[in-house]
C-alpha cells in the first residue's frame, strides 16, 4: 500500500469512528438516516477527495462507486455499480493487490488471515481497532 494513502486512511479511521457501519461501502442508515461506511468505505471517500474517483451516486439508500464491469465478452464497461468492494482505480491508487486487504495475518485469536470487511462486518472491530491493525499489518512502499 502507498505509505501516503496508509497513513491517510489511519487517521481517518481514528478520526470518524462515529460513521462506521457494516455490509456496504456507503449508504444511508435507515435506522437512523445517517451516512455509513465500512472501513473500506472510508477508503474510497479518501479517493473522491484525491480526485482519483468520481463522487458516488446515491441509488436508493446505497450509495455507488464508479467501477469497471466485466461483460461476458471480456470487454469491460464503467458504470456506478460497486457497493460493497473496492473499486479497481481505488485499489490502484491505494497500492492495493486485492479488493478487500489483509489487516490481520494469522495469529492466535484466528485461525486465517482477517481481511478489511470482515474484520468490519464479521468481527465488528471498531474503526480505531482497524485502523491499529492496518498500521502494524499492511505493509506500505516507500
């Protein structure tokens, strides 16, 4: 991962931990009706004001990524279809080689490596205990 975007994404996970919600990027909370992002959410919000994405688009109470989508021609189209993974322009501006990162290698508490989403959506690990394990787990270039 770019050490910058780490770095970034660290402290605005430490900074909005009032935000966090589960099983979507991005959406609108219908218990509540505030705005929601899951960690990798948060991600791509760095991104929008980077400029390295477009700003999502609301459809319904979810709010959508521009992506690329493979067709079943092997041509790809762009359409404001993600709402639950990282986009490929995130991961690439991030540094990422996957979707949905490692943050927590195997260890005794788990018997396989913890991604992003599931440490979010599985485990429920607030986004200051996320945003711990990103900065000791994910490894950033120079």
């Amino acid at each position: 991962m770019k050490a910058a975007v780490k770095t970034a994404w660290v402290k605005d996970l430490r900074e909005h931990p009032e935000v966090q919600g589960t099983s979507a990027l991005d959406y609108i909370d219908p218990k509540d009706g505030k705005r929601k992002q899951c960690c990798l959410g948060r991600l791509c919000l760095l991104a929008v004001e980077a400029g390295a994405i477009p700003a999502p688009e609301l459809q319904g109470s979810v709010y959508t990524y521009l992506d690329d989508e493979d067709s079943e021609d092997e041509l790809s189209c762009r359409s404001f279809c993600q709402d639950s993974v990282l986009p490929r322009a995130v991961q690439e501006w991030a540094g990422l080689d996957s979707s949905d990162p490692v943050i927590d290698p195997v260890s005794d508490e788990h018997e396989c490596d913890t991604n992003a989403a599931e440490a979010n959506d599985t485990y429920l690990y607030s986004f200051p205990e996320i945003a711990d394990l990103v900065e000791k787990n994910v490894p950033a270039d120079a």
